[in-house]
C-alpha cells in the first residue's frame, strides 16, 4: 500500500526518496547523526514526518543532502 503523497507520515524508503538519499541506509545514517529528525515505532521501525523533513529542509538544504554532512556529522 502507497502513502499518499500529501499524507504526512513517510516510511523510510519513502522519506529517503522525498530527501534523495541514495540508500535507505544513508538515511538511517543521518537519522544516526541527528540530521533528519525521526520517530520510533516500536524497537526497530522509524516514521518520518513530512513537516519536519521540510522545516529541517528550509533550515539546511544542503545538509540533508551532503554526503560529507551525513559521514562527518
């Protein structure tokens, strides 16, 4: 089942094509560092809210995106 794109929660693939990641793992990466703000469902599943990716996007456009951000912290 698709979320629709205007639903305001995201799956991880979900979130790390709407922030073009490369890899999931990549954005659990950033999630790691703190860069992309995530929620905890349980032990091991994460939920992405769409209004946050977008404020953390207009605050850092290009910390979301920058593979050196993401590795360095």
């Amino acid at each position: 089942m698709t979320t629709p794109h205007h639903a305001p929660w995201m799956t991880a693939d979900e979130a790390t094509a709407y922030l073009g990641y490369r890899t999931r793992a990549a954005l659990y990466q950033a999630v790691r560092r703190g860069i992309v703000p995530a929620h905890r469902l349980g032990a091991r599943r994460l939920r992405f809210h769409r209004g946050e990716l977008d404020a953390e996007l207009a605050r850092h456009p290009s910390r979301l995106s920058d593979p050196a951000a993401i590795l360095q912290g």
